[in-house]
C-alpha cells in the first residue's frame, strides 16, 4: 500500500475545507427567507418582495458564486490529487488552485457580508 505524499494529504484538507464552505453557501441561501419570516415576523400571506433589498439579493448572487466556484475548485483539486497519486499527465488541471481558493472564499466572506448589510437595512426600514 502506498503512502500519500504530503502534498496530496494537503490538498485533500483544502478539498474538505472547500466542501465545507460549499454546505454553508448552501445553507446561508435561505437565511434571508428565515430572517424576513421569523425574526421580522413576516406573515407567510404577505410576499416577502417588499422587505428584500439590492444587499439581500447581491448576497444570494455572491452565494451562487461561492458554490459554483467551490465545484469548480473541487474539480481541479481533485484532478491534481488524481495525477500525484497516479503519477499520470495525461489530463491538464489548474496549475495553482491557491489564487482559485482564494476567490472561492472571496466569494463567500462577501455573501455572508452583504446578507449582515441586508438585515441591517431591511431592520432600519421595518423600524423606521
């Protein structure tokens, strides 16, 4: 049995941190849902159009950028532990997945920011 070399173990770390990332996109696309329903109690007759904002919506559209860029990271990742371990290079992968992951997480820290902006808008205008 082969051992991985330390380059491959790392890679598969960054893969999981990546996945990680990937569910909590996914998950942080209803929050603005929650948030309008259940903490500014919005009834389930009333459409929510009228309290989501331009941040609310720029969240959602960072957040669908968070998980497409996030497969695609996967797929280099993967395509680049696939040739270290069978030392084949036949197939051509993103030669630096860094600046990718970089991006990816950009992606994200933005969705989550602008979603905490939303809020504090769509509070301000059900307050005031």
């Amino acid at each position: 049995m082969e051992f991985e070399t330390p380059y491959t173990f790392l890679m598969q770390i960054w893969s999981g941190m990546a996945a990680d990332i990937i569910q909590l996109a996914t998950a942080a696309l209803v929050l603005p849902i929650l948030f309008l329903r259940k903490v500014l109690a919005v009834p389930e007759t009333e459409s929510l159009s009228l309290y989501l904002n331009k941040w609310l919506y720029s969240s959602w559209f960072f957040l669908f950028l968070t998980i497409g860029t996030g497969v695609y990271y996967r797929a280099a990742n993967t395509c680049l532990i696939g040739k270290e371990l069978t030392g084949l290079g036949g197939r051509t992968c993103v030669p630096f997945p860094g600046p990718l992951f970089g991006v990816f997480c950009l992606f994200f820290v933005l969705g989550i920011g602008l979603f905490a902006l939303g809020v504090i808008v769509s509070l301000r205008t059900k307050n005031g």
